[in-house]
C-alpha cells in the first residue's frame, strides 16, 4: 500500500518513536537519543528522511532530533507557539508536509503543553489513518496538564485547554483512525495508562475515562485529580529537548572507559562520582563495592537513576555485567545523565580479585522474616513502594517509605537500627537499602522477593481498598 508506520517501543521509558516511509522519503516521530536505529532504517528502506516531528518538548526523556537532524539533513518540527535555541520549522495550525504519497497535518492540541501538537496522516487517498498523539492522548488516559504551567496559568487551565483540545480537534475524526501516543504503561506522564500501545480513537472514546466525562468541569477534576509532583528530572530534560545538548557519540566516548580497580577506586575518591552498580539486586547484595548504589539494568532503570540522582551533570561510575557497559551509557543519556566517566572493567571479580573491600546487603525470605515479626512484632519494616500501591494493601506493621522520596525521608532514619525493607518484587528494595547503607545504616535487611512473597505469609495484611480508576501513581 506504499505506506510503512512502525512503532519503535521502549520498555524501559514506556516510550514509543515512529517510522514513517513511503515511495523513498521517511519521517521520525519524537525519536529518542541514540538516531542509528533510525538511520538504519531509513538506509535499509533506501529512503531519505525528510522530517522529525517532535510532538512537544518532553520531559521524562531527552530526544535525538538534534543529533538526527545533524545527521541525515531532515528538519526538525514542531508546532505552534515552540521556541527553540537550534534551527526548526515551527508548523502552523493545520499545516501539510508531504512524505511521499502521505500527508501529515498539525493539528494544535495544547493541554499537556502549550506546544503540545498532534499529527495526522492521510493515507495517497487523503484518507485520516493514524494520528500521532504524542503525551495529549494515551490509550486509557490523557497528558498530565501539570508539566508546563506557565505565568498564571494553573494546572486547572492546562486541563481545560486539554479538554477543548480533545474535543474540538480530536474527537472530530473518525472512529476508525489508529491513535498512536508517545507513550505507554509506566510512565509518569499518565496515571490510568493502558498495557496496550495503540488502539482506535472509536474504542477509546468507549473505555477511557477521560475522554467519557460529560463536563469540561468533570474532566478538569479527574485529570487533575491525585497527580504526584513529577520526577525532579522532568524539567531539566524539557530544557535540553528546547536548548540542545552535547552530542550522542561524545558522551557514549566519555564513558566507555575501562578502569581498573585501582583507577576505579582513585577516580571514584577524586570525581566525587556516584558509584551505580546495575546488576540484578540479589547479585548486588552478595557482594558489592562500599557506598555503590543499586539500579538493577533488568528494571525501570533510566526512570528511578532520574528520580534519585538529582543533579543530571553528576558524574557516574559504572558497574556493568560483562558486555552491558554500552547499554547503561546510553540509557542513562537518554534521560540525559550524560556524565558517565567510566566502568569497572572486569566487573566485580576483578575488584573482588584485587582484594579490595566488599560490602553485602542481607537478604531474607518473606517466611524468615514473618518469623521475626512473630517474635517482635515492633520491629522497624519499611514499604518503599508508590503510596498508591501502599494504600491498596500493606502489612499492618509496616510504614510508607516510598523510594521516591527516599532523600527526603532518610533524614529520620537512626544509623544504630535495624530496618527490614521491602517493595512488590524486590528491585526497590534493594535501592532503598543500598543507598541507606551508602549513607551510613549497617543493619539493613532486604525481603527478597517483595509484597508479592510476603502475601503468601500469615502476616497480617490491611484489607485490598480498590483504588480509584484514576491510580496515583
């Protein structure tokens, strides 16, 4: 049919790119940091880029239209009211580009952000196919309206300019148009976010609540309703999308450095660098380098190094299973840490080899641990999970703690006592305890494998509360 549109999905970001190509010209849409993929594409295809379209300026991850557009001479757009320090086209409202026997049509959609734009592609025929959404409509949800605010606009006038957004210029289309959004479940641009990446905008109008509320003041109340602040690195990652950034290739070149443990151990002292060890956290906790922290690669990892590191120009020294060293760099750039210095090169055995200190994290079963209680029922338990997962069901012993704010509530924590410490599954709480232990508690105890092993306990539970609809994430 002469047309290709291939959603380019990360789990790790939920985040999801497009290809476009038809009759030898191509299209990227909100690319992410590291282009080759997409050049290779277009290569394979035997295609010229002809455009990025960036949906609006994202904050929960940094794009590569720069670095893509350096590279295959595209242009880079965006839609009305952007302003950007590097060269772009900004679109008017409804404004046509033409990509080979397609047309793409902006359609202004602020709400999430003043900028915010969707585009819409007509197949040869001038028939509506897709709409590209970006973070104004997700599958199960629609873009928190409170990432922009600007002068004295509230996060109540993001939501009702939201809400005309989607009624006047998106609701319009047929029910049969695919809509295709830069994001899926697990991201923090969303509360209600769907496991699946697309769907009809017919269907959507059926099961999303959003899209169901009969006012414009019912709309405004439940978007707005229970929004967490956002990751502190949101902000920062919107100003690089909007000012430019050091390019791909140099930061990837910074950190791949091999050091040796003894390098490792002097640039670690020198740099003042944060030691991010990204193996599976039970491997971690047999053994690990003193003061490194745990962000397992195997999980949210760009997500949670952006919630808790907060300066994005920290330098970072990494420990990678072998061959893994690439994968965290570029992860880690594409929420824009772009200051990774080095890895251990050898990994742990090479340190453990040199004979320098280890450090290890216990690490007990949900039933050893429901013996424990047992014995003492005041025992200090933390639950670092979201609040919202928290108030759905807890161990009636244990307190809220969750990780995200884990540099806000460590300051009450007494270095002389013993904490046992559990998420759903075991990967937060192996960060929790490992940044306790950086910052001086020696008795931290996980509970391996989580809520999810401790439920199978006799432990007293709060009964299940069905959250709202609207999860707080």
């Amino acid at each position: 049919m002469g047309m290709n549109i291939e959603q380019i999905y990360t789990g790790c970001l939920a985040e999801a790119a497009y290809y476009i190509e038809s009759n030898g010209e191509a299209a990227i849409i909100d690319p992410l940091r590291e282009v080759e993929p997409y050049l290779k594409k277009a290569v394979k295809d035997k295609a010229k880029i002809k455009y990025i379209f960036e949906t609006h300026f994202h904050a929960d991850f940094v794009s590569g239209h720069i670095d893509l557009a350096e590279k295959s001479g595209a242009d880079i757009v965006y839609g009305p009211t952007a302003a950007t320090s590097f060269k772009s086209h900004i679109a008017k409202d409804g404004e046509q580009f033409k990509v080979g026997d397609l047309t793409i049509t902006t359609l202004h959609t602020p709400g999430h952000t003043p900028e915010s734009t969707t585009y819409l592609l007509a197949d040869k025929d001038g028939k509506a196919y897709c709409i590209f959404t970006g973070d104004t409509l997700f599958i199960g949800d629609v873009g928190r309206p409170d990432l922009a605010q600007q002068g004295s606009l509230t996060v109540e006038d993001m939501a009702g300019t939201l809400y005309d957004s989607l009624q006047n210029k998106i609701l319009t289309l047929p029910d049969d148009v695919l809509v295709y959004p830069a994001h899926g479940a697990g991201s923090a641009c969303g509360k209600n976010m769907s496991k699946e990446t697309f769907d009809t905008l017919g269907h959507q109008k059926e099961v999303n609540y959003a899209l169901k509320a009969k006012t414009k003041e019912q709309f405004i109340k439940e978007v707005t309703d229970g929004i967490l602040p956002p990751p502190q690195y949101f902000a920062k990652n919107a100003a690089m999308n909007k000012e430019g950034y050091e390019s791909f290739d140099d930061v990837y070149e910074k950190g791949l450095n091999p050091l040796s443990p003894d390098e490792f151990e002097a640039t670690a002292n020198h740099s003042g660098a944060v030691i991010v060890d990204t193996r599976d956290p039970q491997v971690f906790a047999k053994g690990f380098i003193p003061s490194s922290v745990n962000i397992g690669l195997n999980g949210q990892f760009a997500p949670w190094v952006g919630a808790l590191i907060t300066d994005l120009k920290q330098a970072l020294l990494l420990i990678v299973e072998e061959g893994k060293e690439e994968e965290a760099i570029t992860r880690l750039s594409r929420v824009g840490y772009d200051n990774t210095i080095g890895y251990l090169d050898g990994g742990i055995d090479a340190w453990k080899a040199s004979g320098k200190d280890i450090d290890t994290i216990t690490s007990i079963s949900a039933e050893a641990f429901e013996d424990i209680v047992n014995e003492n029922p005041d025992v200090n338990a933390l639950d670092v999970r979201k609040p919202g997962e928290y108030e759905a069901e807890h161990l009636a012993n244990t307190l809220t703690r969750p990780l995200d704010y884990i540099n806000d509530w460590t300051k009450e924590i007494d270095t002389k006592q013993t904490y046992y410490i559990h998420c759903a599954g075991g990967y937060r709480s192996m960060i929790a305890a490992s940044i306790l232990k950086a910052r001086g508690v020696d008795h931290v105890i996980d509970i391996a494998g989580g809520y999810g092993a401790i439920k199978s306990t006799g432990l007293k539970r709060t009964d299940f509360a069905c959250p709202s609809k609207a999860m707080k994430s």
